[in-house]
C-alpha cells in the first residue's frame, strides 16, 4: 500500500521532514541525545564524520569508529519529540521513499538513548549510569498506539498502578521492556532498572516552586515500589516512549543515563558534564566493541 504525501511527508531533497535525513545518511546504530548540543559532544570521540544535518532541533551527524558506523541524532526535550524522531527513524530504514511503499525486508535498529537523569534509589548516587531495563510512561504517547503488553510488563504494571495509587485518575501509565540483548552488554558499570519516563520536569516529576501538586507523595512511592526482582531506578522524559515504539517497530532500545540529582538524598552533581562525558566515552567503547 502506497503511504500518501500528507502521512509520510519529505522536503526537496527527499529527506524526511523533521529529522532532514536520507536513509543512506543514517547508520544502523542511533545514539539519541536530547540536548542538540551534545551532537558534537558525541562525535567528536568519532574516527570520521560522513554527514552533518540540522532541521530544527534535530542534528545528525553520521560517521564511524573504526569499522563501527554510527548515528548520533538530537530529539529536543518530551516524548512527543520521541515519537517524531523514532517513527522518521523506522521510516529511514524500512520504507522505500520513492514507491512509499514498505520494504520487503525490515531492518532492525539498534537505538541507545544518552541522557541525563535522576535517581529514585539512595543507592544509586550521582555520576553514576544507569541502563534502563525497562521504560514505564506517565506520558501518552503509546496510548495512540496499538501495541499489547507481554504478561510480565501486565504484571508489573499492575503491581506499580497498585502500589502508586495510579490505577485511578488522569495519569495513565504504561510499560515495555528495553532490549534484554542490549541490557546484557551494557551491564557491568551500570546499575539497572524501570526508567520512568515523565511529560514535564517539575510538576510531573513532583518538583513544587508555587504550584500544588495533584500527586503529592508520588516520589516516595516510586522509590518504595518493588515488583519480584524489579524495582524503579530513576526517571527522565524520553525513555519509556523510545522502549515502546522501538518494541512496536521492531528495533533493539536501551536508554543509558548518568545520574545528575539524587532525589532521595537531595544530591546533584558537582560536574554533570563530566559525568555525561564519562558516560560518552565508556558507552561508545561498548557500542564499536561489542554492537
């Protein structure tokens, strides 16, 4: 089936409208960032640069380490820039842009977010990493989408709504399961557990200055909350919208963070570039070694 010029829309030169890229400028690995300036922070640890695109706040440069080809693309900040850029993504790599027409054969992406966050466990301090095992959404991005659960993300589900108190009310969370081959390599170095992914940095991730909040205690009950062996470990804005699109159209996603506040003991990072940079440079190593 042919997808119309209104659904799959691409500029005069055939990239696609918001990331500005054509498929042969993408690589099969992605690192999204989300702040546009951390491109170059990427890329600089690159052997050689292929291609350097901007649109808006999406910046793509393309290039290898070694014999090891890789993307690196900034998103902006929310999950609904996440669904832009993982859907222009998929559609780079499994949708002939000439016949818009599915490819016969589909490619699978190996998509890692770089980010920063906070950490919900007194036990996980700041400059530290974390790989997210899986991506559980305040956001509602997934719910526009059909995509059914695996028993164990219903499981967990239900025992987190149970345990929040959010199986009542207007936020609806969701759940999906990060890469557990990527999981398996980004192991030592890196604590693991449920990313929460949130819409917005104070309110929705209980931060008061002068507005009340609807959900008063939730942090508590976030850094309380353990399901069998799984527990939430920190929380961000991209990841759980990265873990469930990347599930639907088939790509292998884990969410990588240097932990910049501690929200338990009320600790930020004296040098979070550093951190970052640290995250940088020991998750690429893994990626062209091991990807």
């Amino acid at each position: 089936m042919r997808i119309p010029e209104s659904e799959l829309i691409l500029d005069k030169r055939g990239a696609i409208y918001h990331i500005g890229a054509r498929p042969e400028e993408i690589a099969g690995t992605v690192i999204l960032v989300g702040d546009p300036d951390r491109v170059p922070v990427v890329s600089k640890h690159f052997d050689s640069i292929e291609f350097k695109l901007q649109h808006r706040e999406f910046i793509t440069h393309t290039g290898y380490i070694g014999k090891k080809r890789i993307t690196v693309l900034s998103t902006g900040i929310g999950p609904d820039n996440i669904d832009i850029a993982m859907n222009e993504l998929d559609a780079l790599a499994n949708i002939d842009l000439e016949t818009r027409t599915l490819k016969p054969t589909l490619t699978s992406l190996n998509i890692l977010r770089f980010g920063t966050s906070g950490s919900l466990r007194e036990e996980i301090p700041v400059d530290s990493f974390v790989a997210g095992t899986h991506g559980l959404g305040f956001d509602n991005v997934m719910h526009f989408y059909k995509i059914p659960n695996t028993a164990s993300e219903n499981n967990i589900l239900h025992a987190f709504k149970g345990h929040t108190d959010l199986s009542v009310g207007h936020v609806i969370p969701y759940i999906y399961e990060g890469s557990p081959s990527l999981l398996n390599v980004f192991n030592e170095g890196y604590h693991q557990g449920i990313t929460v992914g949130c819409p917005g940095f104070y309110g929705p991730q209980g931060r008061i200055l002068r507005l009340e909040l609807a959900y008063p205690g939730l942090i508590d009950k976030l850094t309380s909350f353990r399901y069998e062996e799984h527990f939430v470990s920190n929380f961000e804005m991209e990841s759980s919208a990265i873990y469930g699109l990347g599930k639907a159209l088939g790509h292998q996603c884990i969410s990588l963070n240097a932990i910049v506040a501690n929200r338990v003991v009320k600790e930020f990072s004296k040098d979070s570039g550093l951190a970052v940079e640290q995250l940088i440079q020991q998750s690429l190593n893994i990626i062209a070694d091991s990807i």
